[in-house]
C-alpha cells in the first residue's frame, strides 16, 4: 500500500433525510442547490430540493470539489441503544452517498482514512489529551480500520460471511462485529469507531498526532493488527476470542493494567477469584478519579458516569423478570438465579446462565448479557450477583457487582490517559497493551 485508501462511512439511515451542501458539490456532473431531503417510494430514492425537479435513482453521489467542500445532515442518532442517545446535525467533509437499505434512506460519507481519522480522534478523545494519548489512539484506529478492510475483502472473495450465532435449545450465544456492515466500510457510531465529521471542534494536538503518525499501524508477523479498545478494562484486559469471535490472536490477549504486573496475575476465570477481585479494588492505571484526566477520554455526557471502574446496580424481582422478558424476548418467570458459566481472563462472563420459573436458558457473549441486563447496556459483563431476599426459594432483589466499562479489549482507554500523564511515550503505550506487536509505516 503506497497511498492511503478512501473509506466510506455509514452515517444514518432513515425514512426521510435533510441534508444541507456547502460549497461545490456537483451531481451527475451538475452543480447542486444547497438544500434536500431525500425519501424512498417504490424502491427508488426521491431526492428533491426546492428549485430542482425530483429526482429518483437507487444511488446518488453528491461530488465535493475542493477540500473545504462540507455537507450538513439534520437529526444524525447518537450513541444508539447505549444511555447516552440523543440526536444532534452534523456536519462532514468529503462526498456523499446515498443509498437503500432496509427500506430506508442510508447516507454515506465518502472520505481519505486520514481525514476520517482526525475526526474519530477528535470524537474519541478531548483536545486536552497528552500527545501520547492522542498518537496511540490514532496508530489503533487507523490499524482496527485497515484490518477490518482487509477482512471484509476476504469474506467477499470467499462469498461468505463469518458465523455469529450459535443456539440450541439450552443456549443462545451471539457476538457483534463490524462485518454487520454490508453496503459500506464502517459505521460513524459506537458499534465501530464514534466518527462525527468537523462537527466538533477538531483540534491542533489531534491533527498533529494524526500527521507525526501518518500511515502508521500495528503489525504482528504480516498482517495489521485488529486493534481494540474499549473504556476501562476494570484491571485486566480481555482475550478477543471471549468477546468476538473465537479466533485468538496473539497480541489481543489478558494484559494487567498496572506498572507492577506485566502479564501476570490470579486466574479470573475461577469463581472465587472472579469474585473477590471485583469486590474489592486493586491498584491499575485505570483506577483513577482524576477529573483532568478523565475528561481526556470522556465526552460531557460519559463524564457524569463515575463509579465506572467498580460499579452497582439493583433490580427487584418483578423488575428484572420484566426487563429480561422485553430484551430476550422470553419469559423466564420469576427469576430464581444468575449465575456464571463460563468467564475470561479479566473476569468477564463469556456464558450466563439464567434460572427462571418458566424457562432455563444460558445466553453469551459479553455484550449479549450486558444487552439482556440493562435498558441500555450493562457497563460491563464483568460482574457478580447478591441474591437478596429469598421468599420460597425466589429471591424478591438482585445486586449486580461489576468492574470496568466495555468489553475490555485491547487498549484502556482510561489507562492509557493516566499512562499518557506519568510521560509513557505512545510507543510504550501500545506495546503494554498489545504485547507481541510491532509499528510498522504502510503509506
């Protein structure tokens, strides 16, 4: 690879979409309005403006011609399905596609990597990051990026898609994974990387961290590094094989997030030991509640979160009971128990049994559980359960004991900020937390 690749982005996909041009868009070879909604009607798209005729086609391009060429989409969903959804207009450089998908109108942003990267950093993180911070997340993303194009090329050469779900009568297990995406590259949300165009501010130290690693990824033997991240390990870090699928790859694997322990350290995946490391809590990088340095890596809206590297939860019978019933779909009836089947190497449970009344049924991966256990998610599935209260065998309250936010692999991102403050270079950073892997510059 000798220049970088463009990269098209899903952004929103809706029954009617307004979006707004700024500068010189052209479509068709013809200069645009600067104003258009975009609906479907018979399986066409019925693109209008108000000096234009209608126009239909199953795809439009809207070209842009110049570097400060932008595009306004109105009432873009955020964080979706997670506490912190909202609905805000954004704005992004580059072209814009559109196109069908599931009856709605998909809108695409057709961008260079770098480009969509100096907006991915400045979403994930805040202009007051180190330059460590900065330079390692932007060596991740871009490597998670590439890797995953790499991956959708094999998967459409082979004519296959990777299997995510495997159930039988006593167990559902599915994970979640980017190759959800079929019409573009990745998605502008949480689910891939938080990508907001320029409609935040993005800033100096951003850019630059973006421009003095220019082309850079990480590599083990030949191939770019599926590189991960998530919010707080919660002390270990995570095997991927445990959150996707079970494929293990060698620098994706439990790494203590600490000074004192490399690799080391008791084996979460015992109960007894799962359980007494979440209940108390041990020393790591990203154990901290300095607000400096937290505001590094969390939005307004994560901030109010605090009590993210431990953290409680209750439900009351009936609550619970309701809750599992409208997000698996089944009726467990009373819910008699919750237990830990099977768990990984940073305590996370891979397989939770649910014991109810009605029905019996063990449901994983990680973020399936933390779907199962929350009108939004779970902060993690790194947990314990109290069964409190037990009337006739049924326990009447459920408190849930959890460490870390996300799934907990690859980078901490909370970690790596503390890292970042005590003067780890970047360098350092990403070989303590993918151990086995080499920078390597692509383009």
């Amino acid at each position: 690879m000798t220049v970088q690749p463009t990269l098209q982005v899903g952004i929103m996909a809706e029954e009617t979409i307004s979006f707004e041009l700024s500068g010189d868009y052209t479509l068709n070879g013809e200069r645009c309005e600067s104003y258009y909604q975009a609906t479907i009607e018979d399986d066409l798209i019925i693109v209008k403006s108000k000096n234009e005729p209608i126009l239909t086609d199953k795809e439009f391009i809207f070209h842009s011609t110049n570097i400060d060429d932008s595009f306004l989409l109105e009432q873009v969903t955020i964080g979706i399905n997670f506490h912190w959804e909202q609905r805000e207009n954004q704005r992004f450089r580059g072209d814009l596609k559109l196109l069908i998908e599931d009856g709605k109108v998909r809108a695409v942003n057709v961008v260079p990597l770098e480009e969509y990267l100096r907006s991915v950093i400045s979403s994930e993180m805040s202009a007051s990051s180190s330059t460590s911070l900065l330079k390692a997340h932007a060596v991740i993303s871009r490597s998670w990026l590439l890797a995953q194009m790499e991956k959708s090329k094999r998967l459409k050469a082979a004519s296959t898609n990777s299997p995510s779900t495997q159930q039988n009568e006593t167990e559902h297990i599915r994970w979640y994974d980017r190759e959800d995406h079929q019409l573009f590259d990745v998605c502008s949300d949480d689910h891939c990387q938080r990508y907001q165009g320029i409609s935040k501010i993005i800033g100096k130290k951003a850019s630059q961290a973006i421009d003095e690693t220019f082309g850079e990824v990480l590599v083990a033997g030949d191939e770019i590094c599926d590189a991960r991240f998530s919010k707080c390990c919660g002390g270990v870090s995570e095997n991927f094989e445990n959150v996707w699928e079970p494929v293990r790859h060698s620098y994706l694997t439990k790494i203590v997030d600490s000074e004192q322990a490399a690799t080391t350290c008791i084996d979460l995946r015992q109960e007894e030991e799962a359980e007494d490391w979440i209940r108390n809590n041990p020393p790591a990088f990203c154990n901290t509640d300095n607000k400096q340095i937290l505001s590094q890596v969390l939005p307004d809206f994560d901030q109010k979160t605090v009590d993210f590297y431990r953290w409680q939860i209750s439900y009351q019978q009936q609550e619970l009971s309701a809750l599992l019933q409208k997000k698996t779909g089944i009726d467990f009836g009373k819910i008699i128990r919750l237990e830990a089947v099977q768990r990984g190497h940073s305590s996370r449970i891979i397989k939770l049994k649910i014991t109810g009344s009605k029905q019996t049924l063990v449901i994983g991966k990680e973020l399936e559980i933390r779907r199962a256990l929350s009108k939004s998610h779970l902060y993690s599935s790194a947990f314990v359960v109290d069964h409190l209260g037990e009337q006739n065998g049924i326990p009447q309250q459920f408190v849930i004991n959890g460490a870390g936010w996300g799934h907990g692999v690859g980078l901490c991102q909370i970690g790596a900020a503390v890292m970042g403050e005590k003067g780890f270079n970047y360098q350092s950073i990403l070989k303590h937390y993918f151990q086995g892997s080499d920078l390597k510059k692509i383009y």
